[in-house]
C-alpha cells in the first residue's frame, strides 16, 4: 500500500511534534492521547509509532528540543563581561527567548512531572547547565563586589522563576512591548541582587 500523499518523515515527523506540543501545552500530558495526536495530524493513531516510541518519548523529545535550542541560542548570544550588564543582557535574552515559545515553556516548567526517572535526569541536566551560567555571573558578580548575594544557586532560581513567569501574563498588544517588559525585568533582575 502507498503512503498518502504528505506523510514522508521530515514532514509527518514535525507535524507530530507541532500538534503534541499544542495539545500538551492545552490540556496537559495526562489528558492528551496518542490518538488525539493522531487526529490534529490527520494520520491514524498507528502510524504515530512511525515516529515516536510513545506518548513518553514525544514528552521527553519536545522537552529536549526546546532545552537543547535555549542552550544554543544563549552560547550564540554576545554578553558583556560586566557582571552587571552581563546579568541584564542574560534576562532580556530571557525574556525574548521565552516570549517567542509560551507552549514550550509551559510544558518544559509543568511537564517535569511527567517524565520517567531517565528523561526526566537528562531534561535536568539541560536545565542545570542552564542555570550554572547564570549562576556564573552572579558568582562573578559577588566576587567582584557588584552584587551582594548571600547564596547564589538560591538567587538564580529565584531569577529564573521570575524570568520566566512573563509567559503566563504577557499578551501581545499590551500596555507594555517585548522589548519595554525585557527593559524593566532586566533592571529588576539586577537591582534584586543589589547592583
């Protein structure tokens, strides 16, 4: 039997990731089925297993995505060496990065439960490496006297929390632009370690 017409790898394949990353982010993993999958792709339920092993991997792959693009973008991103023009460049980075992507974002933050002990240990690990570049200016920041942090792994969760929370809230069109929230947040980030 010949394959329908569109259903070749490279375009079936990020269909699928496209339509679980919307449905997840919508109604979260656990009430998201394969077959739902299936149907916002327009393929039968079986031919998903083309593709992904299971609902679990296709969690574990999005998460993966996303985390693996974040880490690529912010080694590409050019930042000063000031601690605290570093620390501001960091959160408008932030900022855009995440504004761009609010379905990844939310599934990457809430999904973490979902996962399996071993992706969830690999997805950890991104986020990790994440993290201890921010906590790198901070250390930096500290050592230098630009900023006065009594535990720098405490503040760059807390920074990260806040960062992020502009997905939940932002609207496109608002009272306040992309680049004016980035602006505000940035000197909120430094001010709140003291610079």
């Amino acid at each position: 039997m010949a394959r329908k017409t569109g259903s070749h790898s490279e375009i079936t394949g990020p269909r699928i990731r496209a339509a679980a990353l919307k449905l997840f982010a919508q109604s979260g993993f656990a009430a998201v089925s394969m077959r739902q999958i299936a149907a916002e792709v327009g393929v039968q339920a079986g031919a998903l297993y083309l593709y992904t092993p299971d609902k679990q991997s296709l969690l574990a792959e999005l998460m993966a995505d996303h985390m693996e693009e974040l880490l690529a973008s912010l080694a590409a991103e050019p930042l000063p060496e000031a601690p605290v023009e570093r620390l501001a460049a960091f959160a408008r980075f932030h900022i855009r990065f995440h504004l761009e992507r609010p379905e990844a974002v939310f599934i990457a933050y809430m999904e973490l439960r979902n996962l399996t002990p071993e992706n969830f240990a690999r997805i950890e690990a991104m986020r990790r490496r994440y993290e201890d570049a921010l906590e790198a200016i901070l250390r930096d920041g500290r050592a230098t006297g630009a900023f006065r942090v009594p535990d720098t792994k405490l503040a760059t969760l807390a920074l990260i929390a806040m960062l992020t929370g502009v997905t939940t809230w932002f609207r496109e069109g608002g009272r306040l632009s992309r680049a004016d929230v980035g602006a505000i947040y940035a000197d909120m980030a430094c001010k709140s370690v003291g610079a």
